[in-house]
C-alpha cells in the first residue's frame, strides 16, 4: 500500500540529479541537517517548501509526496481477505474499527470502499445484535452511495447502485428498492458473440472459445439464481412452484453444479425445503433438507471459484476478479450460516418433531463445532 513517503522521495530524485544533501539544503535556504531529518523520515519539510521541492525536481507535489490514495487490485484483495478472516477469529468491534480507520484514510479510493461495503453486508450479522446489525447496513449502504456519486468508473457505480437496493431491502425499504431499479434498461446486451466471431475470424479459436465460456458461465449464474428467486415468488401454485423446481435440478445436473458451483445448489435446496413446508409436504421438504445437508458437510471445501471439464478456460477470467476465487466471507462464518439457516430457520418450526429433522440438525451441528 502506498504512504506518504516524502523522505525516500526527495532522496531518490536528489541522487538521481548527482546533488548532496548540502546542495540541496543551499538551494533551498536550510540547514544540512533539516535535509538528513527529511530524507531519514525523522521530519517533513515545511509545507511552503513543498512547491519549490517539486518545482526542482520537476514533479507534481503529489508525486513527491510519495502518495496515492488508489490502492491497487492487490492491495484490496489482501485487505478484504485479512478482514474477513479478522470477523472469524477476532472481536466484532474491532475489526469493525480498523474497517473505519481504513474508510478514513482511504476515503477517495472507491473501490475500496466498495469492498469494505460489500464486506460488512457479508459480515453483518456477527454483531450478534439486531440494533448493531441494522448500523452496520446503514454503514455499508451510505459506502455504496458514495461510490455511485463520486465513482467515474460506470461498472462500480452499476454495482454500487445494485448494492445500495441490496442494504434497502435488507432493512425493509421495498419503495426504495423500487425507486433505485424500477424502469433501468432490462436489455440483455451481450458483446460475447460478436468478440468471439471477430477472434474467430482472425484464427484465435481459444481465445473465441474463452469469451463464450466466460459469458456462458456468467449467463448459467444468473439463470440458476434467476430460477430461486422465482421458486420463492410461487407460493401461491404448486403446480408452477414444482415445474420451477424441477427445472432448476435438471440445470444443476447438465452443468453438473454440486461441482462447479455448490453454493448456487445450497439456496435451491433452503428455497425449495422452504417452499415445500408452505404447501404442507413436509416429507418432500426433509428429502430435500437431506441433500441439502449431505452437500454441505460433504468435500466442498475449500469453496473457491473454478472451472471443471467443461469450463475449462475460465480460471483465468476467475482469477482476474475483484476477490479472485475467494469467497466473499471465512469459510468458519460460511460454514456456520449453512448451519445456522436450517436450525434457527422459522420456516422449518412444523418439522421440529420429525426424528429425521433432528438427524439433520445434529449433523449440520458439526459444521459450528468443526475447526476450520
């Protein structure tokens, strides 16, 4: 990460123009000793002397400064990464504080921001208290505007913008949602093809063939979750709430996503277990929570994004991500919410007497008192 760094700096250009420290302290009108200060990190220079500084070694003062307020790539995976693991193993509080020190410092590096946003909705619910929890969102939610506001980067405003609707519906603002993305362009715009012809074309088949898994992948994501927030929106017909179901069992079979993608798996089953209770088939909704809770406490860990047989090109793609293929959150909290959906889920209260209920339960229990 970049610091203010004005001594390594005005060392490096006094050397690289072939001047001692005297010289420098001439031309300036200081003392040999103020320049051994500055150059040794012991003390700055005056903030009059910063343009005279910079004007001699022909740099902009932010450039002798040694500082730029954009971390890189890096920086911020390393971060969400340090921060995530600190939420697992570390008092709420405080990683909460050094999540503010670092919103401070970095408080014009957006996507930071974003991430740290995006990091404390992931998190949120480890404050274990319902009026901390909402502060949290506020918090991640007012991080989201800024980088729609002030972000020139159109992708990141898109996605902070999605974000910011995210937060208003978790605290129970459905109008604001609404307000955010009722009406912005439904489209389907897709360039994949038309690059994957153009490398075609040029005779770059892998290439051609990367674009297309890339969008495919992409395209089978959304589909899949496109297909569990329906599932839910069909409590009002079995007959619809069943055909749903079932076509998205057949797609996770295709592309074989107890592989490929596990997780997108995991809320088809909480969704249709759920769903199943409503319409009074307990029995039905117990199979599913048992395939549910072999997933989850089978060898899916570590959960990491990646490719299989088919999608044999995308790890690049993946790794080129904001958070590579990392998950958003620990895999001790995410193995702690794949548990804690099932035994504290109201939704699944008409099961609780069933023996096979209380396997489920036991057995989803290891996945709190496994070390990870």
């Amino acid at each position: 990460m970049k610091e203010i760094n004005i001594g390594k700096m005005i060392t490096m250009k006094r050397r690289q123009k072939g001047l001692t420290q005297e010289e420098l302290a001439n031309y300036l009108g200081v003392s040999k000793a103020s320049v051994s200060k500055w150059e040794t990190g012991q003390s700055y220079p005056d903030i009059t002397f910063l343009p005279q500084l910079a004007t001699f070694f022909n740099i902009t003062i932010d450039e002798l400064m040694g500082y730029e307020p954009q971390l890189t790539k890096q920086d911020i995976l390393k971060l969400y990464l340090k921060l995530s693991d600190d939420f697992e193993s570390k008092p709420f509080d405080e990683v909460l504080n050094e999540c503010h020190k670092l919103i401070k410092k970095y408080y014009s590096c957006f996507p930071l921001l974003f991430h740290i946003g995006l990091l404390l909705v992931n998190n949120c619910a480890e404050a274990l208290d319902k009026e901390k929890t909402t502060s949290v969102i506020l918090e991640a939610k007012e991080l989201f505007i800024r980088v729609k506001t002030e972000s020139d980067d159109s992708e990141l405003v898109q996605l902070a913008t999605s974000m910011e609707a995210y937060c208003a519906l978790m605290l129970g603002n459905p109008n604001e949602v609404i307000e955010l993305l009722e009406n912005k362009s439904n489209k389907i715009i897709s360039n994949e093809s038309l690059l994957a012809s153009a490398y075609q074309m040029i005779g770059k088949l892998t290439e051609a063939k990367y674009v297309m898994q890339v969008g495919m992948y992409q395209f089978l994501c959304n589909l899949f979750d496109s297909l569990v927030n329906y599932l839910r929106l069909c409590h009002d017909n079995i007959e619809q709430f069943d055909e749903t179901y079932k076509r998205a069992l057949g797609l996770a079979e295709v592309f074989n996503l107890k592989k490929l993608h596990p997780t997108l798996l995991t809320k088809l089953y909480i969704a249709a277990s759920e769903g199943y209770v409503i319409f009074g088939n307990n029995q039905k909704a117990l199979e599913i929570l048992e395939k549910y809770t072999e997933l989850v406490t089978g060898a899916i860990y570590p959960l990491k994004l990646t490719g299989d047989d088919y999608f044999n090109l995308i790890n690049q793609w993946i790794e080129e991500l904001d958070l590579g293929n990392s998950p958003p959150r620990s895999e001790k909290i995410i193995r702690k919410s794949m548990a804690e959906i099932v035994i504290y889920n109201p939704a699944f209260t008409p099961l609780e007497s069933e023996v096979r209920f209380k396997w489920i339960v036991d057995k989803l229990k290891t996945l709190i008192d496994e070390k990870t």
